[in-house]
C-alpha cells in the first residue's frame, strides 16, 4: 500500500505543478515501498536523497513561477519551503545515522507536508493564478 495517493483534493490548477506533485508522490511513495519491504543502508538513503532532489528542483521552479505571475506571498512561501527542507534534511541525517532505517516520524512528517503544504499553501497560489487569469 502506498503512503499517499493522488486524488482531487492534491490539484491546485496548475498543470505543471501539479505534475511535478505527483512525482513528489511517487518518489515518497518509492521510499515508503522501500521501507515496508524491509531495504535499509545505502540502497535506502538514496531513494531519500532521490526525493530530496526532486523536492528541491520543485521548489525552485515553484518559486520561480510565482515570480513569474507575481504572487504577492512569495517571500513567505519561500520560507516554508526553506523550512520544509531544512527538517527534511534532519530527518535524513537521522535516518542514515541509524543504519539507513526510516523512522515512522519521518513518514508522517511526509504526510503531512503532502496534505498540508499542497492542500492548503500551495493551493493559495493556484487559486491566485486563478483569478489573476480572470482579471487579464
Ligand atoms: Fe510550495
Ligand atoms: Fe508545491
């Protein structure tokens, strides 16, 4: 069984960040599989670095979108990426200190950041682009 799946509730409006979404998903969904398969070590830590690299690529292009549409809470949105990644980055040190085992801590902060960040923060951007359309 997969961590999360797709649905509904994850589109924000804009295809190619819903896209990049989606592999997001597929890459924490990857992790997970791994773990409940009992992988740990090496072959573990770089399905963790996979989705850091993925997350990271995705937040820059985020970013640089809302740049481009001038959506006036960039800044802040910054800066929750910034701190997603930052705790992202101690969960994978704690993890490949372990012996490359993931914690269930670590999966629930995945969890969350999927339904919390894409539910609500960045569907605040999608429902701006929104109206930004309807405006020009
Ligand atoms: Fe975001
Ligand atoms: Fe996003």
């Amino acid at each position: 069984m997969p961590l999360m799946n797709w649905d509904q509730s994850l589109d924000i409006g804009v295809e190619k960040m819903n896209a990049e979404h989606r592999d997001i998903l597929d890459a924490m969904n990857i992790v997970y599989d791994g773990a409940n398969a009992g992988q740990s070590g090496p072959a573990m830590m770089a399905k963790i670095a996979r989705l850091g690299d993925i997350t990271t690529r995705h937040f820059a292009d985020e970013e640089a979108y809302l740049a481009r549409i001038g959506y006036p809470e960039l800044e802040i949105h910054k800066g929750i990426h910034k701190k997603l990644l930052d705790d992202f980055a101690v969960h994978a040190q704690a993890i490949a200190a372990a012996g490359g085992v993931p914690t269930s801590a670590f999966f629930t902060f995945l969890r969350l950041w999927l339904s919390a960040h894409i539910k609500c923060i960045d569907l605040k951007y999608g429902n701006y682009a929104k109206s930004a359309q309807k405006a020009a």
